[in-house]
C-alpha cells in the first residue's frame, strides 16, 4: 500500500514510484499499440491488452494517469499510436473513438475491478462496452450517420470483427494480473 499524505495546500504527494509506475504503463500502452496487423481502417493491436493490464495492475487512479499520459504524447505528436502515428488529427480517424473511450473507461474499469475473478472480467468487459460505444458514436458521427444503416456499419466497422480478440486479452490480462501480482508488489 502507498501513504499518501496531505500537505497544506490540499494536495496529495506524488512518489517516484507511483510515477515510474505510470511511466512503465505509459511506454507499455506505446509499445503494445505498435504490435498489430493492419486491417482495413483499424489494425488489430494489443493496446486493449495492455490497457486492461494496467487497470488490473494499478488501479484506477494511477492506471487512468497513464491513459492520459498516453494520449497527451500522442495528441502532441509522438509517434505512440498504432503504426506509429501520433497527433491531433489522430482524433479524425476511425480510431479517434476507441482513444478517447479509453480516457472514460480506464476509471470506470478500475473501479469495478475488485472481488473474484469473475467480477473482474465483469468490470474489463463493461470496460470494453464504454470504448466501443465511444468508437460507434464516433465512426458515426465522422463518417457514416446516426440512422440505422450508418449506425450498423459503425458496428460492423468498429465492433463485430475485434470482439474474439478483446475476449482473448481480458481472459489473458486476468491472468497475467494475478500472476504478476503474487509475484510484484505494487
């Protein structure tokens, strides 16, 4: 467990280790976003892994501060994005959504994930529910409409064909979670 202690401004201290923490989870989002096979408009990445390793791993606070450190590095211009992209205009492609959706689900995962197993899954899937409906929205909203048809072909875009893979890493993050907690102390 940290200490946090409160200093006269209301402030809680940062650590160097909470820091470096974040910093690892940031380079680990990195890294994983350029480990993908290009498909269509939206390459399959294992940025989603690691995002919900993190989650597992640090917790909602420290976790939630790397996704923003991630994307601030990102909207700035490093290249940590998929294929080695970055910058704003990162926000006007179809993977624009999933960005942003990560920023919103990261504290809402974290703050489920407690409890057995199980429920930890529960709390990375809802996770996953919230990008994907940011992507829908946005893939809609850029590209297609909100009527039926471009509302299904946001899914069909978005959604549909990553879903197998997403299982997979929540099922694989669970486990790597568990193993490197009783091997970590974090």
């Amino acid at each position: 467990m940290r200490k946090e202690t409160q200093n006269g401004g209301g402030r809680y201290q940062v650590t160097a280790k909470e820091l470096c923490y974040v910093a690892i989870a940031t380079a680990l989002l990195a890294v994983c976003s350029w480990i993908c096979v290009p498909i269509g408009n939206i390459p399959i990445t294992l940025q989603t892994l690691a995002l919900f390793l993190i989650v597992g791993l640090l917790g909602t606070k420290r976790a939630s501060f790397a996704v923003l450190a991630y994307l601030a590095l990102g909207f700035f211009g490093v290249p940590v994005f998929a294929l080695f992209t970055g910058g704003f205009g990162k926000l006007f492609t179809p993977t624009g959504g999933f960005l942003i959706g990560f920023l919103v689900a990261t504290p809402i995962m974290g703050f489920l994930y407690k409890g057995k197993l199980w429920q930890k899954g529960v709390a990375l899937l809802l996770g996953l529910v919230v990008y994907n409906l940011f992507a829908v929205v946005w893939f809609c909203g850029l590209y297609t409409g909100f009527g039926w048809g471009g509302l299904w072909t946001a899914i069909l875009t978005c959604v549909l064909p990553y879903l197998p893979f997403d299982v997979i890493k929540i099922m694989l993050s669970l486990f790597l979670a568990e193993q490197l907690k009783s091997k970590i102390k974090i």
